[in-house]
C-alpha cells in the first residue's frame, strides 16, 4: 500500500606520462568501502530513493525498472501530486513532498538527485550527510565553490557521491579514446565540439541564475572532450544573451538571468586545444530530439581526423579518416548505452563494488570549467584550472 505524507597535441608517449601522472589519484565514486557486504553477495538489492519526479524522472524511472539490482523504496517531489503520478506509474511504495520526510522514512541507499539544477548542491549535501550514496543529474551543483564542498563530505560519510553525464560510456567514447591513445591521427592538435537548440520553454529557471546553457548543454561536451584529451589546465570563454526575453509555453514572458550563448576554449596541456560552443539560439529540425547525423565533436591530428556522428549524449558511429587510409565508420553499436542509465549504472557499481567509469572528481572539473568561462568572459581573462581527475579513462 502506498504511504503519502503531507506537509506544510596528444601523442602516445604523452599519454602514457599523463596516465602515470595522474594514477594516484583517488576517486570518490571508486573508492568507497559499502558497509553490507550483502551488496556484493546478491542478498538484497540496492535501495534508491528518487528526489524530483518530473520531466527527467520519465526518462530514468524505466531503466531503473529493469535493473536487477535495484529496489525502488521513495519518490519525492515538492508537488507532491508528481511524486505520487510517478509511484503509481512504477509502483514506488512510498512518497514524500519534502527531502526531510524522505530521509526519515523508510531506508534507502542511494539518492538519485532528478530536480532542477539551482537544486541539486542543497540536496546533494543534505543526501550526503544523511549517509547516503548520491547520484546527482548534471551539474553537481551550480557553483564550484559549493560543489568542491561534496567531495571531502563524501569521503568523510563513507559513501559515494557520481553525476551525469555519463558520455564517457558509450561504446562511441571508449572507441575515440583508444583511437587517439593508439596515435592513429599522430599527434592530435584541435578538437571542437557543439550542442544546442532553441531552448527549454517549459520553464524559467533554465534562463534564470542557475541555470543557462552551458551548464545545461555544453556540459555534456566538456565532459566528453575532457575525459578524451584530458584537464584542461586553462580556460578562456565568451558568453552572451541573445534573447534577453524567452516566452514559456504557458505564455509567460522571463527575462534572461543568464548566458544564452557561450563559447569556450580550453589549453589541455601540451599543445592541445579544443573548443566547446552551445547555446539556447539554435534552430534546428533535430530540436531537442538529439536524432541527428551531423558531426558534433571533431578533432584533428598531424596523420588524420576523427568525428563523432550524432550527439555525445546519443552516439551513433564515429568516422576516421588517415593521410594512408580512406574514411571508415565505426562504432556504430550503442551496445546497451543510454544516455538516462546513470541511476541504474551507478546502483550495479554499488552492488557489484566494480569501479565506475563516471567520478566526482571529473564532474567537479568539468564544473570548475564551466565557472571559469564565464569568469573569463566577465574579466577578459584567462582563468587557470585547479581541479584535475584520474585520466586517461582507458589505459
């Protein structure tokens, strides 16, 4: 029965170097030691709260579904009647309009963090120091200097801490990430990456503080082109707003808090440069569909170019072609990869206690990075990155 509670250049050898380099790094989201063993021994599944019953809930709920490993205890929303549709929908047993409540109530072991992103470092927080392991969609929080705050919190609570995206696992990514360990294109040089549409209009906090493009768009590419080359160790970025007026579905007028338009260029060391653009102005018939064929990240290299078709969110091959060798597309299976499996991925890792490809530590560079462009953009400036993170993914 359920139970609703109301309230009130890139070469090999540089490669090899940087793998070393970065090897004894420790990774919040591999690194933790669950407390049950039962996990491990397939006695009982993985118990997950989930917090934010809207539009993206839609879209994580049925791969959580399928997983074998999970137990869906909670579903939480601040409209409680979202949270109660969503519990009736995948038959959650207990539902909550407040985190408070659902903390208190029937024990669960992870968080799946599913609510806008202004919300997600308070919630994300509060998961953490309940003693809970947390899954946070995109971005960990919408300030580095907060976001900075989960990881030694993690640590200290002896729980893991993961965010979306998850680009970093898909058959397409492993693939170009092998490709340039194996110096195929020579040395790689230039990478550039892009992602945008006309916006979300259902909405006002994707245009207000907390939100905007680049922390909503661009952060899937920053992770991509981050996790292929590496840190980046400098930033410098443009933003703009384009349409300082959106009109919602609802017919509300908003007026831009925030970027609209971002362009950002980031030194990862070495010679190598990349380049990421996104923003809420582009037209285009693929909209927010991501069923597209164009190319949406490309590099290139002293022996040859490599792009990925489709979206790094929603891969569908990848074309190389060499100063010896005519294009060949590969990579063409998504082999599983959903873009929505985060929460489910993330509670098979806790069970099996196998590390996890996706870290804190990245997704806090990847913010960081994000931050300084638009320090850079306000100050003209070039802004120096502190954070960093295991890399490379594949050895």
């Amino acid at each position: 029965m359920k139970e609703t509670h109301e309230t009130g250049g890139v070469t090999r050898r540089s490669f090899i170097q940087r793998m070393a380099a970065t090897s004894a790094l420790a990774m919040t989201g591999m690194a933790f030691k669950t407390a049950d063993a039962a996990y491990q021994k397939g006695e009982r599944k993985v118990k997950v709260g989930v917090i934010g019953c809207g539009s993206v809930s839609g879209s994580y709920l049925p791969v959580m579904v399928e997983s074998p490993v999970i137990e869906l205890v909670s579903a939480c929303d601040i409209i409680v009647s979202r949270a109660e549709d969503r519990a009736n929908q995948f038959n959650i047993p207990h539902v909550f309009p407040h985190i408070d409540k659902m903390l208190a109530g029937p024990h669960f072991d992870l968080l799946v963090n599913l609510t806008s992103m202004p919300a997600h470092y308070p919630l994300n927080r509060q998961g953490l120091e309940a003693g809970r392991h947390v899954w946070s969609e995109k971005p960990l929080a919408v300030r580095y200097e907060d976001a900075r705050q989960l990881l030694p919190l993690a640590r200290k609570k002896n729980v893991g801490l993961w965010a979306a995206p998850i680009t970093v696992l898909s058959p397409q990514f492993e693939f170009m990430a092998r490709t340039l360990a194996g110096g195929k294109l020579g040395r790689v040089t230039a990478a550039h990456a892009h992602y945008g549409h006309e916006g979300h209009l259902w909405s006002a906090w994707f245009f207000q503080k907390g939100g905007g493009s680049l922390y909503d768009l661009g952060v899937y590419n920053v992770t991509s082109l981050t996790g292929l080359l590496g840190p980046a160790k400098s930033v410098v970025g443009m933003t703009s707003v384009c349409s300082p007026v959106r009109t919602l579905t609802d017919g509300t007028d908003v007026k831009a808090e925030v970027a609209d338009n971002d362009m950002l260029i980031m030194d990862h060391g070495n010679g190598v440069l990349s380049h990421v653009q996104s923003g809420y102005n582009y037209g285009s018939a693929d909209g927010h569909s991501g069923k597209t064929d164009q190319y949406t990240i490309d590099f290139w290299g002293t022996e040859g170019d490599m792009h990925l078709c489709g979206y790094d969110w929603g891969p569908h091959g990848v074309d190389v072609t060499t100063l010896k060798e005519p294009r060949i597309r590969s990579a063409e299976d998504p082999a599983g990869y959903r873009w929505q499996n985060g929460g489910a991925y993330i509670a098979e890792r806790i069970a099996t206690g196998r590390q996890s490809l996706v870290t804190a530590e990245h997704a806090l560079h990847v913010l960081e990075v994000m931050d300084a462009c638009h320090e850079s953009s306000r100050t003209g400036k070039r802004i120096d990155i502190e954070s960093t993170f295991k890399w490379p993914l594949f050895a």
